[in-house]
C-alpha cells in the first residue's frame, strides 16, 4: 500500500503576522520589530493621523479643481503623479544611502499622508464613469497617462533626489 500524501507545507496561526506592512521585510530584524508587540499602536496611529491629512488633502484638490462632466480628471491625475513623485523623494530619503529617519516617518508620511494622497480606487472610478459615458478614448487617455504619469514621477522624483543628496555630501 502507498504512503499517504505529505501535508501541504501551510504556516500556522501562530507563524503569520496579523498585520504585514508591505514594505517591511520580515527577514530584516529591524524591519521586524517596527510591529512587534506594543510597538505596532504607535506605527497604526501615525498611518491613521497620516491617512487623515493626505485624504484631506486629496478631497481639497478635488472640491478645489472638479472634473467636468466628460472631461479629463486632471485633479485626480496630478494628485497620483504628485504623490508618486514624493513618495520617491521620500523613499530615497528615508531608505537608501545609510540615513537614518525617526521610525514613524515612514508610516506617518509614505503609507498615511502619501497612501490617502494618492487613490486608486477614484482612479477606477473615474476611468470607469468615463466608460459608462461612452468615451473610450478619454478613459484610455487617463488611464494610460496615469500608469505612465505616476511611474515617470516616482523614477524622475528618485532620480533626481539621489542626485540631490550626492552631490551635496560630495560638494564641500
């Protein structure tokens, strides 16, 4: 008679994490520790104080700058390519070249202010409501300008900033 088959290899409840940021790397024990224990209400209140402030933000430059019935949505296309871009900055800034930054910054400014800036699902909305109206081509116009927009900013605002901070630690 055959051996029965092997289990499936599936972690326990007890090995996985309740919440996993997706920018922490759990192999990192620094990165580990940002969540760990009573360490996580600190970091959930600074994405939930910055998450407030950016959808904040976001709504202003909507009310401020509305989309026109059958036009483009330029507030909500440059509220994605300006955040794109400064979560660049940021993540250069707080990630690379051996900087160290307070451990709240990036909750607070990249995944609370920056991720309620910046909105996908008006994003969707928009190109889906652009559809339903029957204009194909604008809805294909936003969304292929965003998805280049939102890129090129990040790339361009990264870029840009690590040029920034070289060339100021090697210009006396």
């Amino acid at each position: 008679m055959p051996d029965p088959p092997e289990a499936p290899d599936v972690p326990e409840a007890r090995d996985v994490p309740e919440a996993i940021d997706p920018d922490v790397d759990l192999h990192v024990p620094a990165q580990r520790a940002e969540t760990a224990g009573g360490h996580k209400w600190p970091v959930l209140a600074a994405i939930s104080a910055g998450g407030v402030a950016g959808t904040l933000a976001r709504y202003a430059a909507t009310v401020l700058w509305p989309a026109a019935e059958g036009l483009f949505p330029w507030a909500v296309f440059w509220v994605n390519v300006l955040g794109c871009a400064l979560i660049g900055v940021l993540m250069v800034l707080v990630s690379e070249g051996g900087r160290a930054a307070h451990p709240l910054v990036r909750p607070f400014l990249g995944v609370g202010v920056l991720g309620g800036f910046t909105t996908f699902s008006t994003y969707a909305l928009d190109f889906s409501n652009l559809l339903e109206r029957e204009e194909a081509d604008t809805a294909l116009g936003y969304a292929a300008g965003t998805l280049i927009g939102a890129l090129g900013a990040v790339w361009l605002a990264a870029s840009v900033t690590r040029w920034a901070v070289t060339r100021r630690v090697v210009t006396p």
